[in-house]
C-alpha cells in the first residue's frame, strides 16, 4: 500500500527553473487512490479591497495559464470567470487581505486556518481547510487567527507524484503550523535545508533527518 502524502509539504528542488514550481512550497491538502492534491503556499497575489472583491466573486484573468504545467495532469484549468464563487454575494469586510495563488488548476477559492470550528477537513497537525462559504465568512471576520486564502491548486495522479519525488523534482516533509503560516518571502529558504535533508535520511534509510543536519 502506498504512503500518503496528505499533510505532507512539497518542496521544489533548487534544480527547478520553471517559475511556475522554482523555489515553491506545495501543501497536499488530498491524496486517495485516483488523485493527490496540493496548494502552492508561496505565490502572494496582493490585491487593492476593490480587486479583493472581484477576486471573491470571479476568477481574474491573470490567474490562468496558457503554459501547461511540468507536473500537473490533464485536468481543467483556472477559468478566467468563476461563477461559484463563496463570497458573490456575501456581506464581508473586505480589508486588504493577500490571496495565494495555489496553482493553475481551476477550484473554488479555499482556505488554510488553525479553528476547527470552520473546518471541514484537517491537512497536517492543527492545519484547517476551509471552502463552505459560513466558514470562509467566518474566517475572514476574525481578525485574531492567521489564515491563507488560496485560489487554484495542483493537481497529480498518486504514480505521478511517485515518480517526480523519486526523480528528485519535490523534496517530501511534514507540515506544521510555523512552515505553513510563515511569509512567503521567506519560506522556501526557511524549509528547503531541513526539507533536503529528510529526503537524504529516506534514501539512506535513518529515520531522523535531524540526525543528517548535524552531519552538514
């Protein structure tokens, strides 16, 4: 049977280039036996509150791609209007607030949080996912809790992702509520040693990767 990836972090390789995936942090939100998938943690969009707003209720053009990406599969991409968006229609205090591109793949926007209260599935020790539309709301109204909203995600087939971490493209680490919620300026740098060295303690088969560091 093969190891889940749920609640794991994908960590680019610092061999990749394509600036879709370079220096990117994916979140693996979903993994069963037909589909495993992610939200890239690290690609801020930072809109004005009257683009905010619009981005709540349809999917801006400049989040869809013509380019295909390297390691998704061949589902459909981010639509330049989404209609089913949660927040068309709600009364929200619609702040400044970052959202977070997640990836090329359309979805509704959704978002990562550490209440229990407005989940409806956990990804990693005390990570939240969030995509009714009262939780979003509920969300967003809390000015206390840090949250990601994210829109778009990744998307692979289980023997595909085996194969593009075998093939080195994404280092494999769990995730935790620091890594997740940190800036995003800052993450990759942040993750990609300890992230390199749990995948140098798998190949050669210790269990603590800590153990690897102290090596380095």
């Amino acid at each position: 049977m093969r190891e889940s990836y749920l609640g794991q972090l994908l960590v680019a390789s610092s061999t990749i280039t394509d600036p879709m995936y370079a220096n990117g942090v994916c979140l693996i939100v979903h993994d069963d036996e037909t589909r495993v998938i992610g939200v890239m943690l690290n690609r801020p969009i930072e809109p004005n509150p009257e683009a905010f707003r619009a981005i709540l209720s349809e999917t801006p053009s400049h989040l869809s791609t013509e380019q295909e990406p390297r390691f998704s599969t061949n589902t459909e991409k981010i639509k330049e209007s989404d209609t089913n968006s949660p927040f068309a229609d709600s009364d929200l205090p619609l702040s400044v607030r970052p959202l977070h591109f997640g990836g090329p793949l359309s979805g509704p926007i959704v978002a990562l949080h550490q209440i229990r209260d407005y989940a409806e599935a956990e990804t990693g020790n005390g990570i939240y996912v969030a995509a009714q539309k009262q939780h979003l709301v509920e969300l967003i109204r809390d000015q206390n809790e840090p949250f990601r909203l994210i829109v778009g995600h990744l998307g692979w087939h289980p023997e595909e992702l085996d194969a593009e971490v075998a093939e080195g493209h994404w280092h494999v680490m769990p995730a935790n509520v620091d890594d997740v919620f940190s800036s995003a300026s800052d993450m990759w740098s942040c993750v990609i040693r300890r992230a390199t060295n749990s995948s140098l303690a798998k190949w050669i088969g210790l269990p603590d990767a800590n153990f690897i560091g102290e090596l380095n």
